[in-house]
C-alpha cells in the first residue's frame, strides 16, 4: 500500500469496499480494506505544496511542466505548429514598499547591498544602507532596512490584490491591442486569441510575483496562425504599455499598481541570445508551482488567532505582515477584503498557477490519462478482461478513517520517495540532453 502512495507523506487512509461486475451482473472481482493487514487503504494526499509533500508535489510539478511545454511546443492534443507562434516569458513585480536587505552581484562579485555614502540615518535613527555583502542564504536578505520605515499596510493590501490586477490586466490586454489597430474588441476576436500560463512566486520580502508565457493565437486558439502583424515586439510592447496603465483601486488611500521591474522576453524553440528556451521557461514555471508563502519565511497552514502569530516559527518581517493582516482585517474599510483568512500566506489569496482556456492541455486531463493508465494496469493485475471485449462496472463506498502513516509505513514512504525522485532526476536529465541534441 506504501508503494501506491508514491511516498506521500500524508496519505489518506479509507476504509470501505469495491465491487466490479459485468452486464449480467455477474460479479467479477471484489476488494474489501477488512481484507488488508492494516484494516486500511492508503491514497496520495495529492498536496501540491513541497513543504507539505514532497512527493505528491513533484507529480504536480511534472503536470505542469507538461502543461507549459505543450503549449509552446504542442503535444498532448495541441498542434505543433503553435511553436511558431509569438510568445513571450513575462515577469510581474510588485513596487517597493521599503528598503530591504539584498544580494548584488557583478561578473560574478558580490557586492555591498546598499552602498550609501556619509552613512545617512531615517527619520527613526537607523542607517539607511548596509555595506554588508550577503551571502545567497544570508538569512537578512528581504528583511527591511528599518521596520519602521517599512509600507507594512500597502505590502498586505497589495498581495490581498495582486490577484485583482492581473484579472484586469488580462481583461485590458486585448483592449490595448483593438486601440493600437483601429478596432473594436468584437472585431479583435474574429483576429486574434491571447493565450497564457501563469505562476505566482514569492520573494524574499513577502510580495508576490507573477511568471507568465503570453502566446498570440489566431481567432481559433493554438490550432490556427495569428495574423502576419502579430509578432514578439508588438506582443512586448501591448503587454509594457497594458501593465503601465492598469490599477486596483483599494479604500480611499491605496492603489495597486505593477512594479517598474517589468521583464518580457521572448520565447524560441532553442536557447538563443534572443530570448530564453521554451523547455527552460517550461522548468521554471513548473518549479515555482510548488511553492507557497513558505518560501519567504512564514507557514504554510492558516493562523486562526491572533495569539498565535507570536509563537510562529517564521522571520520578523513575515510576523509584522501577518500581524498586518489582522489589524487591517478589523478595520471597516477593509471588512470585504478576507485578510485574516489569508494571513498565512502575508495577505495573498490567489491562485498559484492559472491558465486561460485555450492555451493548452489542463491539468485535469493529465491526472485523467494517468488515472485510466493506473486503472487499466490494475484491471492486467487482478485478471479482470479488457474494456473492450466485456463491459465491466465498478461500484464502491468508501470512508475517511484519517490521514498519515502507522507504524513502520513512514519509513518506506521515504525510501520509496528517495527512489522516485533518483528516477525522475535521470529522466528529467535524459530528456534535457535529447532535446539539446
């Protein structure tokens, strides 16, 4: 039962049974869990998170690097002729709310975080540079200069929004490109489709960003060309002119609004001087899908009560955000924006990966195809006849009997993880050179 886990490291145990009969009802295989030694039947958790599951994560991982890759490269239903397509890799940031700690480097010299000359102080007394060079897991890098100093109620309300803006910045894209050509939307839709993939990332500061692949389609999706005057540099220019303009009003004294740091590259098939390579863009959209909030410093499991934030093991700068989000939360102006139920993850409450409905395979059918695949080799195992020559029906009930290992199980969960992840590594380098080849 460990084994069909993968390694989860929270599975989910049941209890109950399945019945598999035929059209003359004529029962062909039965499987109760009071057969089993345990009294139980272990299920993958499917968390997507690494910190919560290391294992489960790296299928979700997998999932969607196959997600991205197909729509830039087509496979798994999508044409191959979407790779020539103009597509672009696209990073959002949020504007600064401070100064904070950072690494610098130069031709491969680390340099001072924030030089400053005469040592200046704030309005509080704190110097305003640091002369430090940080090292890569200087654990100071993305915490303030000075606390105080620190925008902690536009931080929050920013990441509360972050969603927001790039709904509307989606919805505004396509506006920017019927403006630049005369036309109206309608008439933009009988031209040209936007497609896109998106994955939030947190950085060391608390603040969310976006990595997006933005693809022009024809009127069709990925099965028909755009028209010949789509290409990357207008796509480029529509998306730095669209981020520019586009705002989320918050209350009467907050707007969110994208960061100066807008990078939009293009994507080509191979890695060239022009752009970035579509499988490397692939892997590292797909690597940040399994992070959370974690990743910069706080938890990844929701804060009930005020009184807890003071117990958490988290930085400071990621306490004062959650304290943030609980004061703010209690304020009237604020009583529609759900901060204290996001607390956890600094205020931000979307979705971690996004896509829009044409840009290629959904994860769904993925974990579909894998699940008939599984069924069909437990149908070989059990001796039952294939699909096609006797139709089958399969019932079952099942209960929650709760979650985690017993005994000795842990153990071979992690050895079987460790063994995974070796195979996976293998493949993923094996695929790496076929495709450089």
């Amino acid at each position: 039962m460990v084994r069909a886990t993968g390694g989860c490291a929270q599975p989910i145990r049941l209890q109950g049974r399945r019945i598999t009969f035929d059209s003359s009802l004529e029962i062909l295989d039965v499987y109760r869990t009071a057969d089993e030694p345990t009294g139980y039947l272990l299920t993958a958790c499917g968390n997507r998170r690494k910190s919560r599951c290391p294992a489960c994560a790296e299928v979700y991982r997998d999932d969607t690097y196959h997600l991205i890759l197909s729509g830039l490269r087509g496979g798994k239903g999508v044409p191959e002729d979407v790779g020539g397509h103009p597509r672009v890799f696209a990073t959002f940031t949020a504007p600064s709310f401070g100064a904070v700690h950072g690494r610098r480097e130069r031709d491969g010299k680390t340099l001072p975080c924030r030089p400053r000359r005469d040592n200046p102080v704030c309005e509080h007394g704190r110097p305003e540079g640091c002369g430090a060079r940080h090292a890569e897991d200087d654990p100071q890098i993305g915490q303030p200069i000075c606390v105080d100093c620190y925008d902690y109620p536009g931080a929050v309300l920013w990441n509360a929004h972050a969603g927001e803006l790039w709904r509307r910045f989606t919805q505004a894209l396509p506006a920017t490109f019927a403006r630049r050509l005369g036309i109206t939307r309608g008439e933009l839709r009988r031209r040209l489709r936007l497609s896109y993939a998106k994955v939030a990332e947190y950085q060391a500061r608390g603040l969310v960003h976006f990595h997006a692949v933005i693809r022009l389609d024809g009127p069709d999706g990925p099965d028909a060309p755009p028209p010949d005057w789509a290409s990357v540099p207008v796509l480029q220019t529509a998306i730095q002119e669209t981020a520019a303009a586009v705002a989320v009003p918050v209350g009467s004294s907050f707007v969110a609004r994208w960061g100066d740091q807008l990078d939009v590259e293009p994507i080509y098939v191979a890695a060239s001087l022009e752009g970035v390579a579509d499988q490397r863009v692939a892997s590292y959209i797909a690597k940040y899908a399994t992070k959370g909030a974690e990743a910069s410093g706080t938890v990844d499991r929701p804060v009930r009560q005020l009184r807890d934030v003071a117990y958490l093991d988290v930085t400071e700068h990621a306490r004062r955000m959650i304290y943030t989000c609980f004061v703010l939360g209690d304020l009237p102006e604020y009583r529609l924006v759900p901060l204290r139920q996001w607390a956890h993850m600094l205020g931000y409450r979307g979705h971690f990966s996004t896509k829009s409905r044409r840009y290629s395979v959904t994860l769904g059918s993925l974990r579909q195809a894998r699940a008939d695949h599984q069924a069909e080799e437990s149908r070989k195992r059990r001796g039952l006849p294939d699909r096609g020559e006797r139709q089958t029906v399969t019932v079952g009930e099942w209960r929650f009997d709760g979650s985690g290992y017993r005994d000795g199980e842990a153990f071979w969960a992690e050895v079987i993880r460790q063994r995974l992840a070796t195979a996976r590594a293998i493949a993923r380098e094996q695929n790496r050179q076929e495709s450089s080849g």
